[in-house]
C-alpha cells in the first residue's frame, strides 16, 4: 500500500507535521534506492546470476552456495516422483533458489530473499511455479507459517531442508541442549510438517534421502514434540518408533493416532494391562535363565484351558493383524488384536506361568512370548505408559 503509519512518542507542536515529513524523505530515499535495485537487477537473468554464488560460502565445511544448489538440484529432482512434481520443473526451480541472494535488492534488503527471486522469475518468464518454488521453498520458518502445497514448492523445500541436516550431520555439527545455531530443529519440524500436511508417503532411510539412523532418531524427537504440541502423547510414539525401520513419518502418525483411540477403550486398556503383565513375568524370567524363550509353544503340553484357549485366539488374531498391517489398516489391526483380550484375561486369572513342572513353565513361558509377539506387530506395549 502507498500508506504508512508511525508513532511518536510526543506530543509535537505543529501537530506533527515535521515528523511527517522527515519521514517521508527518508521512506521516499530508499524507495528511490528500491526503484533503482530493481531495474538494475532486471538486466541481468536469475541463471546467469547463480556462478556468483561461488563467491558464497554456504559452512566452510559445506562448500559454497553454488555447491549447495548443485546438490539441491539433484535432490529435488529424486524428490519429484515421489511428491508429484514435474523432475525438470523441480531442478530449475532449485538451480534458481538461491539466485536472488546476489541481487543488488536483497543484497541491500536481505529480508527480501526469495521474495524478489519470485519476482525476477516472472519477470524473466519462468513458469509461475517454479517462481512460486524460489520464495516458498524456505518454508516452513516457525509454528505459525504456512506449509507449502504446490509439488515443485514441495520439492524444493524437501531438498532444501534436507540437505541442511544430512550436511550438518556429516560434519558432526548438531544440537547440543538449547544451542541450535544452524536451526536444525526447525528444518526438521519442517520436514515433517510438509510431510504430514500434505500427507506423503516417504521413506526417510530409503532412496534417494538414505537418512541414517541417527539423524532418524532427531526426526523422531522433533515428531514428538510436534505431536505433543497437537495432544498426543509421547509414549506411544516411543512405542511406534520402538519396532524399528520406522521412517515413513504419515504411517507412524496414523498408527499412533489408531494406537491411541485403541487404548481408550476397555478392550484396549485391559489388553494393555495384561500384555505388559506378561511381558514384565518373561523379562524377568528371562534373566534368571539367561535366555529367551523362543519357539512356538508345545501343544501337547497344553494343560489347562486358559492356556490353550490363549494359543487357539493367537493363531487367528497373528493373521489377522498382519493382514491389516499389510493393508496399512491400523483401526482393522487394533480391532483384531481386541479379539486376545478375553483369552489373557482367562489366562492370568487361571493358569501359574512359573509352574514347578520346568517343562509347562517354559512352555507357558514361550506363550507369553508369542504373545508379545503379536502386539508388536502394531507396537511395542511395553514403551507404554500405564
């Protein structure tokens, strides 16, 4: 707007109007200044600007700011198929990300940067999303900013943020307590919030990110926190994350939610009690063997009925959660794995797991593991709270 609003911290005599006008002096300069950055920026293309960024060093360790958009070119250009953007399209708008950063505007508004390179785009006729991608691709920059939604913004932004943290990974420079001086934990929540809003479907660890484990386990905590913030409860996203090979960020948000909604129902909440029980009794017993108890139970040594009434619910229930699993069916999982909770009621209300016959002990014993066994199909019960 041609408008603008000041406030003076006294009450002038002329009714203010020598504090109007020094103000418009100094505004009506840099607009000048403005004016004449602009026209002169014009001249020069936004690609044929990018060899300047040699001139830039992005970490002394990383290498310059034309490096880092040859590695965003590629990146972005691997990202593309898996978030729906045109490759071509996505490797443009990434070789051009970083452009406007040597422009004579933000060199004088840095503030400005991606702004202006949006801008130059059009003005230059790049196609409107790929100009769309220079300024959005920094997003999200805090809690309250906005996701980007276009694929190539999406790609970009992926790319973006995703070379930040594996490159300060690489050189061991990470956060430590409050210290966060390369906003890594921002990079990651925005990782995930693009992620999760416009609910993709990436594998973190897997071609072409190939995250390892330990930047994996930074993106779990900043998941936590993000779904703390949202009312989830942080133990059960321990309990997703405790399986392993858990790097599809929408799948554990959708199996913790279904988790969640299991666990406030009887069915559920008793399940949970009775499943832990049985996982503390083998623990412990575990340890006092030195052992695990694995290999399915004996059937013949099946004495009482709450044992092989345990077994018999077992071999149906073990199918029948795999196949929701396998259809990413996480409410149809947790339904299934409703149907233990009578037999495990009946179980511990009637059969001696230590019993003095070491023979029905450890078969009892391998039962309880199966058992376990069958929760972490959808999750490791024991990371739960309660």
């Amino acid at each position: 707007a041609n408008r603008f609003l000041l406030v003076s911290n006294l009450i002038a005599e002329d009714g203010g109007r020598a504090i109007v006008a020094g103000n418009e002096r100094v505004i009506a300069a840099r607009l000048s200044d403005a004016r004449f950055f602009w026209q002169t920026d014009l001249k020069t293309k936004l690609e044929d600007r990018v060899e300047k960024l040699k001139e830039i060093t992005f970490h002394e360790k990383l290498g310059t700011q034309f490096e880092r958009v040859e590695r965003l070119q590629r990146l972005a250009r691997e990202i593309a198929p898996l978030v729906g953007a045109d490759p071509a399209m996505a490797a443009r708008a990434a070789l051009l990300a970083k452009a406007d950063l040597v422009t004579e505007m933000v060199g004088e508004f840095p503030e400005l940067q991606g702004l202006m390179g949006r801008y130059y785009a059009l003005e230059q006729g790049e196609p409107a999303a790929v100009a769309a991608a220079i300024e959005d691709h920094y997003k999200p920059q805090g809690p309250s900013d906005a996701v980007p939604s276009d694929p190539v913004t999406i790609a970009v932004a992926l790319a973006d943020k995703i070379d930040t943290l594996t490159g300060f990974w690489a050189i061991d420079e990470k956060p430590t307590g409050s210290k966060d001086p390369y906003a890594l934990r921002r990079a990651a929540l925005g990782v995930i919030r693009i992620i999760l809003s416009n609910e993709l479907r990436i594998a973190l660890c897997a071609a072409p990110l190939k995250i390892e484990a330990d930047l994996l386990a930074f993106f779990a905590d900043r998941l936590k926190v993000h779904l703390r913030d949202a009312g989830a409860r942080h133990d059960l996203i321990d309990a997703v994350f405790s399986l392993g090979n858990q790097d599809d960020l929408l799948m554990i948000v959708r199996r913790v939610e279904a988790l969640a909604r299991f666990l406030d129902t009887d069915n559920g909440a008793n399940l949970l009690a009775g499943v832990k029980r049985g996982t503390n009794i083998l623990r412990i017993e575990e340890k006092k063997d030195g052992r695990a108890f694995d290999g399915d139970p004996d059937h013949v040594l099946l004495a009482e009925q709450g044992e092989k009434e345990l077994v018999n619910v077992l071999d149906a229930v073990v199918h029948h959660v795999e196949d929701h699993v396998a259809r990413e069916d996480f409410e149809g999982a947790m339904a299934a794995l409703a149907e233990l909770r009578p037999a495990v009621d009946v179980f511990f209300d009637n059969v001696t797991v230590n019993a003095e016959d070491g023979r029905l002990r450890e078969n009892r014993l391998k039962l309880l593991n199966r058992l376990r066994k069958a929760t972490l199909k959808v999750a490791d019960f024991s990371k739960i709270e309660g």
